[in-house]
C-alpha cells in the first residue's frame, strides 16, 4: 500500500483546488445539461410554432376551396401572398389517394416534393399529420396534411401544405448562439466567484495555519479566536496538544532540577564514607570498614530509588481528555494480578476481586499500569496471605471510579497515612518500601484530576482507595 507523499515544495495537493475541479466540472456537467435541454425545448416549440402556422395555412385553403367534378378551383385569391408566388417557400395541394394531386398552388408549380408516395398516403377523415421532410439539396421542409370528408359525403381528400424551414432552423441556429454564448458566460462568472467563495470558506484553515506558524515561533501561546463549529474540535484538540507537549517539557525541566538536588545528598554522605574507609583500612578495622560498606550500598541505593522515580515522573503520560484511548479497568487489573502471583508464588496469596467489567479508563494505559503496579505490589509484598481488589462507580456516579486494594499484613499506622503520600521536590522524603510507589501514585493521579486515600481494611492490612475521574 502505498502513501502520498509531499511535494518537493514542502505542501501537499490542495484542497481548495480539489474543490475548485469537483465543483466546476458540476458545474459544466448541470450548464451542459441545461443548455441541451433549453436547447431541445426552443427547439420544440419552433416546431410545434411552424405546426400551428401551416394548421392556419390548411384552414385558409379551407375556407376558399371549390370543387366542380374532381376539380378545385379558388373563386378569389388567397390571403396568404406566398401560394402566389413561384417557390416562395409555401406551398399547398390538395390531393386523394385514387387521383394524386388535384390541385396544386402557382408557388409549387416548379416545385416536386422529395418523396414521391406523399399524395398516396391515406389519411383518416379529421387525422392531422406533421411531418419533416428533407429534399433533394438538404432542404429541410415542415408539411402538414388534413384528411377531409367533402360535402357530398362521399369523397375524402387531403390539405397539405409544406413551406421550407431553412427560415426556423435558422431562428433555432440564432437561439443556440446566444444561448452557449450565455451560458459561457455564466460559467466563467460562476467559476471566478467559486473560486472567491472557496478562499473565503477555507480562510479559517489558512488561518489556523498561520496560527500554528505563531506558536512555532513564539509569538502566541496557543490557538486564539473564534473558529468554525466545523473546525472548532480540530483547534481544541491541538491546544490541548500543545499545552500537554509544553506540560511534558516542563516536566522534563522539573524533573532534572528535582534529580539533581535529590542525588547531592546522598553523594555528600559518599563522598564522606569513602575517606573514612581508607583510614579504617589502613587500620586494619574490618568491622568498621563493613559498616562503611553497608552505608555507601544503602546510599547507592538510595540513589538507584531517587533516579528510578525521577524517570517514571519524566516519562509518566499526561494525555487526558479527547485524545486519550479507552483502557479496560478489569482487564488492566487482571493483567497485574497475573504477572504479581508469579512473582509471589511462594507466599500462596489468596487473591479476590469484585470488578465492573464495563469500566472503561481514559488515558494512558502505561500509567493505569504503573498506578496499579504500585498498590497492589505492596499488597501482595506486605500482605501476609490475602489481596483484594474491587472497581466499581460506587457513589461517584457516571463519570467516576472507585478502587479499592487491600490485604491482611500490619497495616500502616494512622499516623503515617499522610506521610506515605507526601512528595516534595526531594526524594529523600520518601520512606522505604511504599513511599516511593505511593509517590509516583500520587502524581500520576494529580495529572488525572484523581485522590488516593489510606485507611485501615477489615482484612487487618492496608486499604488504598483510587478515585478516577477520567472514566468513560
């Protein structure tokens, strides 16, 4: 599969110009279809026009007609001048199947129609038939003939008349000029203020563009000013982007300084222990020398405690909200809970859980990993043969969570309930074993708009209760 790739110019294809090409063959395609049925229609009432005229034509040789013996003759001239004059264009006949042509005008003296079998076509008494006929020099006529009873009530005859319709074909020529003439016109009007409308309705994403240029530079903050609905998500999102990356860095920033401080204690002691240890081995006092041994190894340790909790703050995710995935709570715990009975197979911890299996976490699942790594470690680490962990929406509605960890060990004392959650910008007011996990506890839940709270089970152990908000 392949992908599109930029242009050498750094941009990629435009929208504006896709929509400039979609709308405008939409628009050759309905001016088209336009012109063509503008076109027919003009078309069809010229002929339908012509029909009409020579329908007059019929009536007027009607109107004037006498017959004497199988022949016709006219008592006064014709209003109509044209059946006078030798091909004028207009020409009549009247004529029956038996005889052919009984009657002919002085204007089609010379003229003989294209087909020959014209005059031998029956025509039923009161049929109307139109006709196009196309002469010999691609001439085109308009003819139409009338099927007449005569007075006798014996003898049918037919009216016809044909005039040339070089004269409508020509008025019809004229019509479609003007009419694509127009209609060009019109295209090229509707294009010019298609493509005015188009800058105007893709200036918002010109603008965010430029925005976003801003920020690059340093001159705004984020993206600023009234958007689109259509839009407005797409800027929401990035400034909820851009805040989290700059929240990231200064997480970075802090997170340095915070290591740097937290490391200058231990380093001090170090840095002391070791001229103390050449003086005691130049004595030859093994147990002293031990028990500097012993305290630079708890110093280093120390050390290796301060820079694994610096890392989890700096990498700790801070993406919450509408760009943040759909973590399953029961499948997270379940995964825990699994990988932890193997670590501690050799205490045979009993474990339960009572877990709604539709809660949904919204955010990272490394840090929904990390937080309940954490607790339920020091469950299974201080607890002597029973963990329990329960989830549920218990009093905190739709939009939140309560977890619930717990096991059978000692417990922690009230008084230092609130001390195991302190964290402060140096590590080292951390205490063994569960400060430092509660810790990093504390601050992934601050990032999530989330407490924790330490109580007393009735299992006899700890109680560490999670509230989540960022629950879906």
């Amino acid at each position: 599969m392949t992908s599109r790739q930029p242009s050498a110019n750094g941009s990629g294809y435009s929208l504006q110009s896709r929509f400039l090409i979609a709308f405008s063959l939409l628009l050759f395609v309905f001016l088209g279809l336009t012109g063509l049925v503008l076109d027919s229609a003009f078309r069809a009432s010229i002929e339908a026009g012509a029909e009409e005229r020579l329908q007059v034509q019929i009536y007027l040789l009607l109107a004037n007609a006498e017959e004497d013996n199988g022949e016709f003759y006219f008592l006064q001239d014709l209003q109509e001048d044209r059946f006078g004059q030798l091909n004028s264009g207009l020409y009549g006949f009247i004529s029956s199947t038996a005889y052919g042509v009984l009657w002919r005008s002085d204007s089609a003296r010379a003229f003989s129609l294209p087909e020959d079998d014209f005059f031998q076509r029956r025509l039923e008494v009161g049929q109307t038939r139109f006709e196009r006929l196309q002469g010999e020099n691609d001439d085109v006529y308009f003819s139409l003939s009338y099927g007449i009873l005569w007075e006798d009530g014996i003898s049918e005859y037919s009216f016809s008349v044909v005039e040339n319709a070089a004269p409508y074909y020509s008025e019809i020529s004229n019509f479609r000029r003007s009419l694509w003439s127009w209609l060009g016109g019109v295209s090229v009007l509707l294009l010019a203020m298609q493509f005015l409308l188009l800058r105007w309705g893709l200036l918002p994403l010109r603008r965010i563009a430029d925005d976003l240029k801003n920020i690059e530079s340093g001159a705004d903050d984020k993206l600023e000013g009234v958007y689109p609905r259509e839009i407005q998500g797409v800027t929401d999102n990035l400034n909820l982007l851009i805040e989290s990356e700059r929240k990231q860095q200064s997480r970075y920033r802090t997170t340095l300084g915070d290591l740097a401080h937290s490391l200058k204690t231990p380093l001090a002691v170090i840095s002391g222990i070791l001229p103390r240890m050449s003086e005691e081995v130049a004595q030859g006092d093994r147990d002293a020398v031990q028990q500097q041994i012993r305290s630079a190894n708890e110093q280093l340790e120390r050390m290796n405690q301060i820079v694994s909790y610096q890392l989890q703050r700096a990498v700790k995710s801070n993406h919450t909200g509408a760009l943040s995935r759909q973590v399953n709570i029961a499948v997270t715990v379940n995964k825990v809970l699994d990988a932890l009975k193997k670590v501690y197979a050799d205490k045979a911890m009993t474990v339960s859980t009572d877990l709604d299996e539709q809660l949904l976490f919204r955010g990272d699942e490394r840090d929904l990993l990390e937080l309940l790594g954490n607790v339920i470690d020091n469950a299974f680490k201080y607890g002597r043969s029973a963990v329990r962990v329960s989830a549920s929406r218990e009093g905190l509605g739709a939009r939140g969570v309560r977890l619930e960890i717990e096991d059978d060990g000692d417990g922690i004392p009230l008084e230092k309930q609130e001390f195991v959650l302190q964290r402060g910008a140096r590590a080292d007011t951390l205490v063994q074993g569960q400060g430092i996990g509660l810790a990093v506890v504390t601050d992934i839940l601050k990032s999530y708009g989330g407490e924790i709270q330490v109580q007393q089970s009735d299992l006899g152990g700890a109680s560490i209760i999670i509230i989540l908000n960022a629950v879906a």
